[in-house]
C-alpha cells in the first residue's frame, strides 16, 4: 500500500517538526504492521511463501502427496493443497509453468514423458537419466524404496486357460485381445503401438477405462469386456480378485519408484523433509496405506497422520 501525500500547514517550530517526523514514523510503522523484529510470527512463512502441492487424480498419488503436505506443515512451511487434478498430460504443463511447487510422480513413467525412446529400465540408471532429463526450474529429490509400476495384468482364469506367465505369452492367445487403461494409456510406449513394437504381440485393440487400474477397470477384467489391463503393482485389489500379474521381460515398462518433483521454491530445509519421508516410505507400506484407502474407505489426510506418526516423522 501506498499512502498519499496531503498539504500540511508550515509548521512554526523545529520541535513542533520533530514532533511530527515522530508521529509519521509511528504511523508510518504501524501501517506496515510493525517492526519485524517485535512480529512473534515474523519468522513464519510469508504468504507468498505458500508451497502448492499437487497430486494425480489417482488415490494413492493423493496419500502421498497428503504426507508430504503435513511433513512440511509439521516443519511450519505454509502449503496450498491442489490434489486429484488429472494425469500427466495436465498437470506437468502447469508444473513447469511455475503452478505448482511440488509433486509425487514415478521415476519411469517421468522419464518417458520427457524421453519417449530413453533406453535406461533399471532403478538407478532411470533415476539419473532422469534427473538430466527435467526442465530448467524443476529438479526431482531423492527417490524413494516405494515403487508403483505399470503392469500388464490378466484374471486367473485368462492366465491358466492360455498359460500366461509373461507378457511375451500373450501371442499365444489366438482370440481377440481389448487392452483397457486411462485413455492417455493408448499413445503411451505401453499402448498397443508399444506391444507390437517391443513384444510383436499385433492387433490389440483399446478401451479407455478413467478410474487408474480401479474398481472399473477391475469390473471389466472379471466380466471379459477386456482381457488385459493397466494395474499399478501397488493395487491392493490385485491380491483381492486373486489377479496375475505379467512378467515384463523385454522393459517395456521402465522402474517406477515414487519421487517427488520440486521447483526452486523448495529450500534445502524442505527438501530435507520430503527427502527424510521418501526414505521411510517402503513398498510393503505403500501397499498397505493403499489398502487402507481402498478396502477401509479411510481418508488420505488421516492414512496420512497416521503413517507419519509411526515413522514419528510429525
């Protein structure tokens, strides 16, 4: 704010003046809301200083992004949350245009997204193709022991009645084949283009399923309206419909550990914070906080608390 100026009278005494240099300065200070050095709450994040955190429209990208936004508010860090705003193809646009400060993603799926035809597959060397590969502004932190990877996955009774162990297995399969995932799936190195690429398996054609490996996609798997689908190795509804998950021996699907994408709004102090969350954060737990969503119907704010309280990491 800016105040504006007023004609005053010429005053008859440098006391007089003095007296007023005092009272402008006090008003002056009171307008500004104080000398910082008095503010108790001057060390606090500014308002401008707020990290807006995003996730996947995807709940276990949700709950992971819960995390890191109470890790940080626990650290006093102001966050804005900004959850279950789309998939890759929406939200990495406004990541890099400086939208949002902060992001779980998956080290694999990343890295194709920047480099369609990156030849890394294993854990370490996708993780530093990776971070070569992220845009000027944005930097990936350490990733974590958790992983959530794409995998192509059949019904028990598909997989015994063709004897499917391996992707490969598929073109053993002489009856038509629907491939169902996320529609952005179809133009994905793992679309259908991609099992003909890589694993000469022709003719699969694609039905857009929106819910990321869900209930409606598992629905579909079960009453054969599909015969292959998209379902993160996390799932706990893999264990639950007694689904088989097949072995991917040619990498079409790269390692995906869960690694957060930051701006250079996050310090070193936060980054330390996110960095110490990843850490703790194994697969078997992922796992089970995923299930904690999806059979106990729980919220992703308290599956969140919860986990950060075991870790004592609050």
């Amino acid at each position: 704010m800016h105040p504006t100026e007023a004609r005053r009278p010429r005053l008859r005494s440098a006391a007089l003046a003095a007296g007023a240099l005092a009272l402008s300065a006090t008003l002056l200070t009171a307008c500004l809301g104080g000398d910082p050095l008095d503010d108790p709450d001057a060390s606090q994040p500014a308002a401008g200083d707020t990290i807006v955190i995003g996730s996947q429209d995807y709940y276990s990208n949700e709950i992971i992004a819960e995390i890191y936004a109470q890790a940080l508010e626990a650290n006093d860090y102001d966050v804005d949350r900004q959850f279950r705003i789309g998939q890759r193809e929406v939200y990495l646009p406004e990541i890099e245009a400086g939208s949002i400060d902060l992001f779980p993603e998956y080290t694999g799926n990343l890295l194709q997204y920047f480099e369609p035809d990156a030849p890394e597959r294993v854990s370490d060397e996708v993780y530093s193709a990776l971070q070569d590969a992220m845009p000027d502004g944005l930097r990936v932190l350490d990733q974590s022991p958790a992983t959530d990877q794409d995998t192509y996955v059949v019904t028990r009774e598909f997989a015994d009645k063709w004897k499917l162990k391996t992707v490969e297995d598929l073109k053993n399969v002489t009856e038509p084949l629907t491939f169902g995932s996320n529609s952005e799936a179809e133009t994905r190195p793992y679309g259908p283009k991609g099992l003909e690429e890589t694993y000469g398996i022709e003719g699969v054609k694609f039905t857009p399923i929106e819910d990321s490996g869900g209930p409606l996609t598992v629905k579909a798997l079960k009453d054969g309206s599909i015969q292959l689908a998209n379902i993160y190795s996390a799932d706990p509804s893999l264990a639950a419909n007694d689904l088989v998950t097949l072995e991917d021996t040619k990498g079409i699907f790269l390692a995906s550990h869960v690694v957060p994408i930051a701006s250079d709004k996050i310090d070193d102090a936060a980054a330390k914070v996110i960095d110490e969350v990843d850490a703790a954060l194994s697969p078997e737990d992922l796992v089970a906080l995923n299930g904690e969503s999806v059979n106990d119907e729980r919220s992703a704010s308290d599956i969140a608390k919860d986990w950060l309280d075991e870790k004592q990491l609050m």
